[in-house]
C-alpha cells in the first residue's frame, strides 16, 4: 500500500510525489492501514493520502514516537520504545497530532501511551525516524504525506533523481510556492539525541 519507496529529501520531492498521484502514476492511500500493512512499514516507506478521498485527517501506524520537532516545512520524530496499552489513555487523548492529523477526526484516538519516564520510554535503537508534509492545493484538497527512513537511507532514490519521475513538473498554481523552494530537512540535524529523554507522544 505504500504510495512510493525512497527518501524524500525535500518539500519539492513531496510536491513531485503529490504531482505524480494526480497524474494517476502512484497510488494515494484510500484508507487507514491494516495491522499486516502497518507491520510492513519499513525505512523507505512513503504514504500520500487526501484527506477527503481517504476519510482521514489523522495517520496511525501502531508505533511510538518522540515529540516533534519542527524542521523547515517537515515535522521530524523518532522511533521510541516501550510497553503498549497500559490504560493510560483518558489523559493522554488527544496527543501526538501532528500537521498531517490536523484537524483530528470522530475516529481518531490515542491508543493510551503511558508517561515516557513512568513507563521507561527510551529511543528504539536502530529505530525508525518519520517526517510528515501537508499542504492544501489552489482547489483545497488537503494533501498529506509520510516517509519513514533511517540515518543509512541517505542512498536511498529521491523523487528529484527518479527516472520514471524527475520529467514531472507540478501544475502551475496548484502547491503553495514556498513549498517548492524549502532547503531539505535531512540537511537541519532535526534528530540530534538530546541530553535527557524527549517526552514521549504516540500516534496509534
């Protein structure tokens, strides 16, 4: 179900991808992730969804992440590790939204992480990092996208350097033109370890 797999390096990598869905060259998520897909997640993993056409605002993955952090046009998190599912959730609801959840949704809800240092949360090692982008186009589709990579991903194809996909050239007007000229968020160091552990915030 993944819409792409590479690394998406910088908003106008994930204008192309948009582009390219539009276009009917990739596929767009049309719904949420079964537990089987969610468990095929891997570095490399790139997911475009409309909010409108997938009847989602909200991306759930099963995974623990740190808090965000802001890095150019992306949010960045990292993989934590954890137990699950111990009933926390009343005072937790509501956590962990991020640019591509937004505006939430009647069926998005918080699986209930307990406090980071009450449950020993701790950066999973050799763990995931995601990255997620919105955008609202000229014709107000809500467009978002989440990557998955890990620090060895560097290798990894782009959308820029794809051969079946580096001829595309976003419509003119359609993505907001900042988007297209924003400096590479792999470049900013978002994910440096800092020196206590980061707050703990799960997206389901």
């Amino acid at each position: 179900m993944e819409t792409y797999y590479g690394m998406v390096k910088t908003p106008a990598d994930a204008i192309k991808l948009f582009e390219a869905c539009r276009m009917g060259i990739l596929p767009r998520v049309q719904r949420r992730l079964s537990e089987k897909e969610r468990q095929q997640i891997r570095s490399g993993s790139v997911y475009v969804w409309d909010e409108r056409e997938a009847g989602m605002r909200r991306w759930t993955d099963g995974k623990s992440w740190s808090a965000s952090r802001v890095s150019g046009s992306f949010l960045t998190y990292r993989e934590m590790e954890g137990k699950r599912g111990n009933g926390f959730g009343s005072s937790r609801r509501g956590a962990g939204r991020t640019p591509d959840s937004g505006r939430g949704s009647d069926e998005d809800q918080d699986d209930g992480e307990p406090d980071s240092l009450a449950a020993g949360y701790r950066y999973k090692t050799d763990g995931l990092m995601k990255q997620s982008f919105s955008i609202t186009t000229s014709n107000s589709q809500h467009l978002h996208l989440i990557s998955y990579y890990t620090r060895n991903s560097q290798t990894l194809q782009t959308p820029s350097t794809d051969p079946q996909l580096r001829h595309i050239i976003p419509q003119k007007g359609m993505y907001p033109e900042s988007s297209l000229n924003d400096q590479s968020a792999l470049t900013r160091s978002p994910m440096q370890q800092p020196p206590f552990p980061a707050p703990v915030q799960h997206l389901a």
